[in-house]
C-alpha cells in the first residue's frame, strides 16, 4: 500500500535525481559538526551520547556509519532516522535542500489514512503557524495590540519573517473554531495542546490573547509553541507552552538552534540564553549563534544538541547572582561532557535583551569577549566571597568546587584547575588533590564493585573507549558475505593479468573485478545460501549481462528493499584508514585494494572449499545409508572427485588436508 502510494505522489525519477543530487556530507553537516579525517567525515553520533567520535561519513560511498551505536545509512534514512519524517517526507526534505522540483498528485484517501500521528501532528502546526503569522500582521488585535508590542520590543520585519512570530486572538476558541472548519481532527487538536478540552466537554485556546513563538526543529518544521500574554493579568502565567507530545519534548529542544547551527560552527561557540525574545534580539543585532533552553533547566540532551556543532558554551545571565547560583547544577552538567563552559554576567538590571537593543553590535561583541569569564574560576570566587574566614563553610567551599573540577573527563585539564583553584583558595595543591582523589576513588567504586580500592591507581588516567558494536556473522556464510563486499567495492576497479603469448612475449590484459569474479563462480553455476547475497550478486550479473556494467553503488546503499541497502551499508563501511600523514613521509603500506587479485583468488576458493566440503558430508551421509551396490559405487566416484578437487583447492590456499 505504501510503496503504491509513494509512486504516485513521486515519480521513481525524481526520486533518483534526489538521491544522485544529495551529497552526504552536506545533508549531515545541517546535522553534526563534521571535521575531514583522511577520506572521510568524523564527528559525534547524533544518535547516541559519546564523548569520542565515532560517527564516520564517506562522501565517495554515500553512506554514514556509527561504530559505536551501529546506525548507519544513506541521505534518505538519515533524515528519517533524525528527524523521524516518512520516506516521502525526507525524500521532499532533500528536494527542497536542493531545488528539485518534485511534482505530485493531490493525495488520495488512503494516503491521508496512512499517515502516522506524527505526520498528523506536524501538519496541524505548521496550519497553526501560518494562521497565527497572518493574525499577525492582517487580524485587528494583531495590528493594534501585538504588532505595537513588538515593536516597543524593537524586534523588526525581518525577525517576525525569520522566526515565523504570530499571534493568537484573544477569543475563546477563534482557531479551534478555524482549524476544524479546514478539515483538522480535534483528537489532534488536543494532542498537539493547541485547543485545551474542558470537563464540561467544552474547548478553548491555549494561546488566545499571546505573542506566538514557534519552536521549530533542527529542519525548520514547527514542533510546538511559546504564547507571551500581552495583558498585565497576574493570575495568569507570563508565557506558556505547548505541552509534550508525539513530537515535542521541551527537554530535547533548544529554540533558535535550527538558525543558529551553521553560525556555532563557524564561530566554534554557541551562546545560552533563558527566553524566545532574547534570542529574536541577540540574533537581530549580529549574535546569531544563539539559542535558548526556553525557561526550562538545562538537560543533557540539550547539552548533547549544542555538543554536536562545538565543545564551547557561553552562558548569559543577567545580573543576578542567585540565579546564577540556582543553575550550578546544570553547568556542572555541561563540564561532564567534556566541554568548555564561559559565563557572562550582565549589568544589574539587564539582561541579554536589554542589553541587545540598548547597543550596537559591536559594542555588544566587545562587552561579551570581555566578560567571558571561565566558569570554575567563577563559581570559585563568588563562593568564596560568601565564606569570609569560616573554616566550616570554606571547607564545604573546596567538596563543592573539587566537586566541580572531578567531573571533567580531561586528566590534563582537571590538573590544571586544581592548581588554579588551589592558587585562588590559598591552600595547598596536594589537599586539593586528595579531595579530587577521593571524589574520583568513589565514582570507580561505583563502577567496580568488586574491585579493592588497593587494586586501582587513582592517580593514572583510566582510558575510555565507546562501546564498538560487532556483527556476529556464522562461519559458513561469512565467505559469501566476503564475495558481495569484494563486489561492491572493488567491482568497477581494474584487474591486470599477464600471460606469455606463442611466440613467448609477455602480453597484459585488463578486466574489471565484477566481470572476473561473475566469470569465475559462472564456471560451476556457484549459488549464495543466503538470499540477500544472491539478489545482490544476481542483480550484478544482470547489468554486466546487459549493458556491460555493473550497477553504480548507490544503486544497492539506496535500493528499496530494507534489507539490500542496510547490508550494502554495513558491507561497504570501514572504521579505519591509513592516516595522511604516512604517504607524506613516504611510508607506503600494500593495502587490500594493491592486492586485490589474490584477495579475490583467495576468497573465491575459499568459498568453493566451504561448498565443497558441504558436498562431500552430504555424500557421506549417503554412502552410510545406502545398500545398492552401484549407487554405493557412483557415491565414491563422486566423493573421490569432489575430494581430489578439495585436495587442488587447498594446495593454490596452501593449506594441507589429510586424506
């Protein structure tokens, strides 16, 4: 039903121009700060928590690869994988990335049936955003009340068009009312939070009478929305957001990052601020790469979000040092993950946008790199402004601060803020050190249970290592498996082969490696148990049988059947490479590729020996329940021959068999 489905809405011509067209590394690059190792891409998986990169992308393959979760895949699935869109959702996704035109028909019934609550979901908010983008700038109230709102908060055309900013009329239910006449379910409704059901069975809007902010994901698609009341009614909250659902979770979303990410990466920093408007006012004059946790506290996989695209944070506070105190916890959080926290502390009564509207932007540049201050340094001195001479609470100070300093992976970098810190406390660094010591004995406890604490050297770094993922693979089909993956590597790579014609001059020959190895297993007509194998190989066959060619490889890393592209993937993924800096020195090493011949000889009888051995248990067995003499006979003239071609197999392996 689907596959009919993504045809007519599709053409299969347009869907390979989208796959052709859409280079991994760019599509990723949206995704994961990417930095070029060798022939390939290196970064964090986004679908996982590492702290040590993992996650290679080959640009020449087409393909992705985790080796520490095991995810792996094409531009297609990557994009249904991160962002949990349809087939033909991510395939529009690529189209629009690369303005390919993608023609469809009006969809079907059926269609409409199939499409998940997610789908559902995202298409009722992006209804809901344009609706409160055009009450915005065309409704009465919108005109009147929140256009001036936003303009006394100078946030101007250009942010309102960015940022999709809208406005929600404060009428009981005005868009329930629209929604539904437009054809949109009110299961979905409530769902999404946009309409709130009462217990008298009556409904109203969540958002009526507010400033929408719409909070978008890392594609630009609306996930959920932030409301802003404009009238001064303290027994209603400020702002208010829409609550969790299919496909928003406030606590793995940070608003702005699908803006801010192209410019965290280039400047290697992302800046953390509270709120919608702080964001609209940094980003409008000249701090782009600004995002915010939208009043909620800092979560992990927030930390993770930002960790994708740099290892640098700095966090924006106003004045208040309270607060700042109040969010130790979640900056400890980000010194976990090993990366570099800045904090920036705003005049009294200011905060990022006040601050923001009140100068220009390069005043504003030049008060943030003055002001970065390194967070342990500053959770150091504004507790020891606190203690004065009590020995007590400068003793809790140290756990505090120590405790601080032990969550950072980086033996080199904890060693260095110990000496600071130590410096800064006037005490002694090997006190200090103890303390951390101590911290650090506790945690590896944890871990080891059974491990004394004499048995362990707190004083050398333990080595971390991500968790590889290892595909267990049965003796008897890890040879075919070897074929298809020589195939689809090297299958358009040359082979030379010498032979000495009649007249005793040396001649040369090219032939490419899936012609040679297609020939060689044609001989004895050599069939895959395994049936994806055999599809594979039968697929190949077909094309040089055809046109003389075998199939380009994203032929098999983007085929329609599951099972093809993922075993073409795993096939064609390789964790490591020579490094660069070999061939520079002139260290050269015979990789796979120079030995190519005798790696495919190699495996190509090895694979003959495995079938024949199976040949010669299968007439075995029916040499032992035979009891015709002439059957018996025929049986040990086939044994004998299967057995002498094992015995000449074996010998071109150098391998020896007893007899």
């Amino acid at each position: 039903m689907k596959q009919q489905i993504l045809n007519i809405l599709i053409s299969k011509d347009i869907i390979q121009s989208i796959i052709e067209t859409a280079r991994i590394e760019e599509v990723i690059s949206d995704f994961v700060s990417l930095k070029k190792r060798g022939a390939n891409y290196l970064g964090l998986c986004p679908f996982h928590n590492e702290k040590t990169p993992s996650f290679s992308v080959s640009a020449t393959k087409g393909i992705y690869k985790c080796f520490g979760c095991g995810k792996a895949g094409n531009s297609v699935n990557f994009i249904m994988e991160h962002e949990h869109y349809s087939y033909p959702e991510a395939l529009k996704y690529l189209a629009k990335k690369y303005n390919i035109e993608v023609e469809e028909e009006e969809p079907s019934p059926e269609y409409l049936l199939e499409q998940s609550e997610k789908e559902s979901l995202f298409n009722l908010n992006e209804f809901a955003g344009k609706y409160f983008h055009h009450c915005l700038q065309n409704h009465q109230e919108g005109k009147a009340v929140a256009s001036t709102y936003l303009q006394e908060r100078d946030i101007n055309e250009e942010s309102i068009e960015r940022f999709e900013l809208g406005y929600c009329p404060d009428s009981w239910n005005e868009f329930t009312e629209h929604a539904l006449k437009h054809g949109y379910n009110l299961k979905y409704l409530f769902k999404s939070g946009l309409t709130v059901e009462r217990n008298q069975g009556d409904h109203y809007d969540r958002f009526r009478g507010r400033i929408i902010f719409p909070i978008h994901n890392l594609t630009g698609k609306i996930l959920g929305f932030g409301g802003r009341i404009l009238k001064n009614e303290p027994s209603k909250p400020k702002y208010v957001n829409s609550p969790e659902s299919e496909i928003y979770n406030k606590s793995k979303i940070l608003y702005g990052l699908f803006f801010a990410r192209n410019t965290i990466i280039a400047n290697d920093n992302c800046y953390l601020v509270e709120g919608y408007t702080d964001v609209i006012s940094m980003y409008q004059n000249g701090i782009q790469n600004v995002v915010a946790s939208s009043g909620t506290s800092l979560t992990a996989d927030q930390i993770r979000l930002i960790k994708r695209y740099t290892n640098n944070i700095t966090i924006l506070y106003d004045g208040d040092e309270a607060g700042l105190k109040a969010s130790f916890r979640g900056i400890d959080m980000i010194l976990e993950q090993g990366m570099n926290v800045q904090v920036v502390l705003f005049p009294e009564g200011e905060d990022p946008d006040s601050f923001a509207r009140k100068n220009r932007p390069a005043e504003i540049r030049d008060f943030l790199a003055a002001n970065s201050s390194d967070f342990i340094r500053l959770k150091t001195g504004l507790l020891l402004g606190e203690v004065k001479d009590d020995p007590v609470k400068k003793a809790g100070l140290i756990k505090e601060v120590v405790g601080t300093i032990s969550l950072i992976p980086d033996i080199i970098t904890r060693s260095l803020y110990i000496r600071e810190c130590a410096s800064l406390l006037t005490i002694d660094e090997k006190t200090l050190l103890f303390e951390l010591n101590r911290i650090l004995r506790n945690k590896f406890r944890k871990k080891l249970p059974d491990t004394a604490d004499d048995e362990v050297d707190f004083s050398k770094e333990i080595p971390f290592s991500e968790p590889q993922v290892k595909t267990v693979i049965p003796d008897h089909d890890f040879h075919e498996r070897e074929i298809i993956r020589l195939l689809l590597l090297y299958g358009q790579t040359g082979l030379t082969f010498e032979s000495v014609n009649e007249f005793g001059r040396t001649e040369t020959s090219n032939v490419n490696t899936a012609v040679y190895i297609v020939n060689d297993l044609s001989v004895d007509e050599m069939v895959f148990d395994n049936p994806v194998y055999q599809q594979i190989y039968n697929e190949i066959k077909s094309a040089l049988t055809g046109h003389g060619e075998m199939p380009p490889v994203n032929h098999f890393t983007n085929h329609p059947q599951t099972d093809i592209a993922d075993l073409s993937i795993e096939l064609m993924s390789d964790q490591y490479e020579l490094s660069i800096n070999w061939e520079k020195n002139k260290i050269y090493v015979n990789g796979e590729r120079q030995q190519l011949l005798k790696t495919i000889t190699s495996s190509i009888l090895t694979l003959r020996s495995k079938k024949i051995g199976r040949i010669l248990s299968d007439l075995q067995a029916k040499l032992k329940e035979s009891v015709n003499e002439e059957d018996q006979t025929a049986l040990q003239k086939q044994y004998q021959y299967y057995k002498d071609l094992l015995i000449q197999i074996n010998k071109s392996l150098g391998r020896v068999i007893t007899t």
